[in-house]
C-alpha cells in the first residue's frame, strides 16, 4: 500500500503541474486529454485505497466516479453544460459519505450558520451579474449542495479522528468549494485568473479526498 500510494501522489502531481503550465501558456490540447487521465487515476485510486467497497466507502467511490463523468463531459464532448449533473451528484455522495462517517450533534450548527453566511453573501455578489432567472436558479441550488457538502467536513474539526484525516477532509473539501465557485465564477467574468486558482485548487482536493481512508499509510510515508 505504501508503494502505491508514493506511486500516485507522484503520477498526480505530474499531472497537476502539467495541466497547470498547460493553463498558464492557454496551450489547451494537452489539458484536453491530460484532465480525464487524470481524474480516471483519481477514481481508479480511490477504488484501490477503500477496498473492499465496504459499508459507507462505495459512496466515496461512486463521488469520484461522478468527477469522472462530469470531466469527460466537459473536455471530450459537447455537452459540457451537462457536467453541473454530475458535479452536484459528487458533493451529494459526499454529504452522504461524511453524515455516515461523522454523525450529525447538535453542536456543528455552529458551523452551518457561518458557512451559510458567507455563501449567501457570494451569491448575492455573483446573482447581481446573471442575467437569466434558470441560471440564478441552478447556481442558488448548486451552492447550496457545495455549502452542505463543506459544511460536513468541517464538522470533522471536533471529531475523533485523527489530524492528518481532518486535514484531508477540510482541506479537500475547501479546495473543493473555491474550485467549484472559480469556475462559477469564470462562467461570468472570463478571466485566465479564475482559471489558474481553479486548476490550482482542483487537482488537490481530488487527490487529497481520495486519500482520506489511507490516512495512516501516509502518515508512515511522510515520516519514512
């Protein structure tokens, strides 16, 4: 299992740094083929690091393969408007994942409150922009899904777990968060900013939540 996880942490961050200096010179063909690779070893990893696919586990794989789908839709066909589907499908199994792996006290409305809060005050920032009602619609909902899903991983920062599997969850999941709001966002405003912060944000949390149930295995490599 350590083998295989040096592997894939150096394959993703190949990847990571490929598809970013891709992004950075706009020289998109490489970043066309290299994302659904990439998100493919994701899912294939996560498969790999939960086996066997055991009580809650499936759903953090069935999220990964959601990300596959929603990325194959964007870069290998036309039908990229598609992909909100499965992206929202991916913070839904992942709610799921994380109210089955840390349950609900009545203590983590705390956090619910000033995550809320703050989406709110985005989407109004962002809704001034969106001309048509559908969109401010579809966007209202999906922040919505991501807010909750963000909302459950922070809910692990008084949980028993340890250290390093709360940083993968928090960390992953806000990366997760201000990835999916850059490319909101970039719907609206086009800048080659918005852009970089996404694929600087995006391919970490992937790896970084994929890797939240071999937490020890890292720990040993990182020491090693």
């Amino acid at each position: 299992m350590k083998l295989s996880v040096n592997i894939y942490i150096t394959l993703s961050f190949l990847c990571y740094v490929t598809i970013l200096f891709s992004k950075l010179v706009e020289y998109e063909i490489i970043a066309t083929y290299l994302i659904p690779f990439f998100v493919f070893l994701v899912f294939i990893s996560a498969i790999v690091f939960n086996w066997p696919l055991v009580k809650k586990r499936w759903l953090l794989c069935l999220a990964f393969g959601f990300v596959c789908i929603g990325d194959f839709l964007l870069n290998l066909t036309t039908h990229g408007k598609y992909c909100v589907l499965a992206f929202c499908a991916t913070h839904i199994c992942l709610i799921t994942y994380y109210l089955q792996d840390n349950h609900f006290k009545k203590s983590d409305l705390n956090y619910l409150f000033s995550l809320f809060g703050f989406s709110a005050t985005l989407y109004l920032l962002i809704n001034r922009d969106i001309a048509e009602v559908y969109l401010s619609v579809v966007f209202a909902v999906y922040l919505i899904v991501l807010s909750t899903m963000l909302w459950r991983a922070l809910c692990y920062i008084k949980s028993d777990n340890t250290l390093l599997r709360k940083v993968l969850i928090i960390a992953g999941s806000s990366l997760f968060y201000i990835t999916d709001i850059c490319v909101s966002s970039n719907e609206l405003y086009h800048t080659k900013t918005l852009i970089i912060l996404t694929w600087i944000c995006y391919p970490p949390a992937l790896v970084m939540l994929s890797l939240i149930n071999v937490s020890k295995q890292i720990q040993s490599v990182q020491q090693g």
